[in-house]
C-alpha cells in the first residue's frame, strides 16, 4: 500500500445551515473509529471523517510530509471551512501543526488525547523507553477499543491472540512516528492558536497527563481544557455520548444577548 491520497467518507449528511464537523484519525486507526460519535451526535450537523494515510496497515512512506500538510490536503476537496475539527491522538497533533500554520483554519478544534511534549522536557532513552510501553500499551487498548462488546464475548486465549497480532503488526515505524511528533511537539507555535481550541484528556490515558494538557490548552490563545480522571485514550468510543456532549458546544450557536427594555 503506498501513500493513498486522504479520502472523506460522509457519517452522517446534517441539514440546512447544520455546521460541517471533520473528524481525523489516529495512528493505525481508520475513519470508522468515528462511528460512536456520529451515533450519539445530535441531528443536523454533517459529519465527515478522513481516511488519512497513516490508517491502519500503511507502510509509512507518507512521512515524506508533515501529518499537518496531510490533513490540509483532506480538507481542501471539502470545499468549505470546518466549523469544528476533531482530531484523535496522532490526528489531534495533525490538526494542532494546521491550526499553528493555517491562514483559513477552522472556526472551532478539538484535540482529543494528543501527544504533547512540554518544552524542556527530558529526552533521551528513559523516555523513550516510556514512551515505547506506553505506545506497545495504547494499540492492544486500542484493539480491544474497537472490538467493543465483541472482546467480551470471546475465550480469553483467543483476545489475546488477536490483540497481540494486531499490535504486533505496527511495530518499529509506528512507535517512531509518534515518538517524533511527541518530539516535535514542543517547538510548535501554540501563541498562534487563536481558533477556540478544546483540549480533552484523562487520567486513565498514558501518553497525556494532566499537566502536559494543561500546558498545552495555556499555551494557546484560544486553548480551554476538559480533563476526566476516568477518560482514557479512547473515550470517544468507550465514552462517546460524554465526549460528543463536549464536542457539541463548540459548535452551539451562542445565546442571544438579551433585549434592553424587557418585555413590551
């Protein structure tokens, strides 16, 4: 498989006037990781989720180009500015390098577990070695994600053989290329961020803890944070109806300002 351009796959058509919401991937994920989300979002809205190129089972030869450069060139065929864009993890750092260079961004962003490294935070092989296990840890989490009420169902021998097959497939490239967005996180721009930006993570997930999205969400002018201690990495499908709940006020029109005079 080589670097298949991104493609849009449309979940949900909304109707007059309803905002357009792009949702973008993770690393070794696919666009229908989002489908929990459409399910609980309220009607009216279109949503439509991109098939990016580091979807599950790539050969990384797309890391030619930035995830950031990726992500535009999905959203160029839109034809239309997002109101809200949401990323997961890898995407949320993808969507995070566009917001930082883009001169159209979107209205609203999301960033749902990204990867954020605070400036002059410690690197080196500790940390690599953390990261590697917290990596090796998030796609099995992420498998059994996926598979839902499925996992429970089967004999244990079996989950775990298909869980360690899976991750087992991602190997060196996949740990690298998040390592390095990790890396490169900390030299990002964040005081260009002036589209009202939510960051979301929770004490359950690894790669993010509460004071690297704090730091995160402070460092951009735009940025607020929601962080749940019981959220882990993939709260948007084992917690979509909470998630989309906070997702939805990014795009809810603004209340009324109330007349002067009152009632007549």
């Amino acid at each position: 498989m080589g670097e298949r351009a991104p493609r849009a796959h449309v979940l949900a058509p909304g109707g007059p006037g309803g905002p357009l919401v792009v949702l973008a991937h993770g690393l070794e994920d696919g666009w229908t990781g989002w489908r929990a989300v459409a399910a609980h979002w309220p009607a009216g809205a279109r949503l439509v989720a991109l098939d990016l190129p580091w979807r599950a089972g790539n050969d990384y030869r797309w890391r030619q180009r930035d995830p950031g450069w990726w992500l535009a060139e999905g959203l160029a065929p839109l034809g239309a500015v997002p109101d809200l864009l949401v990323g997961h993890s890898f995407g949320a750092n993808a969507a995070l390098e566009l917001l930082c260079a883009a001169t159209e961004p979107p209205r609203a962003a999301a960033l749902l577990c990204p990867l954020y490294r605070v400036p002059g935070a410690p690197l080196g092989e500790h940390a690599e070695g953390r990261s590697r296990a917290a990596f090796a840890r998030l796609f099995r989490e992420g498998v059994l994600a996926r598979l839902g009420e499925r996992a429970a169902s089967m004999e244990e021998e079996l989950r775990d053989r298909v869980v360690a097959l899976a991750a087992g497939q991602v190997g060196a490239p996949g740990f690298r290329a998040a390592f390095d967005q990790y890396h490169a996180s900390a030299a990002l721009p964040l005081g260009r961020v002036t589209t009202p930006t939510l960051v979301l993570g929770g004490g359950a997930n690894p790669t993010l803890s509460r004071t690297e999205a704090a730091a995160l969400a402070d460092g951009m002018p735009g940025g607020s944070l929601v962080f749940h201690d019981t959220y882990d990495h993939f709260c948007h499908i084992r917690r979509a109806h909470d998630v989309v709940a906070q997702l939805v006020r990014l795009v809810e029109p603004a209340p009324a300002a109330p007349r002067d005079g009152g009632p007549r």
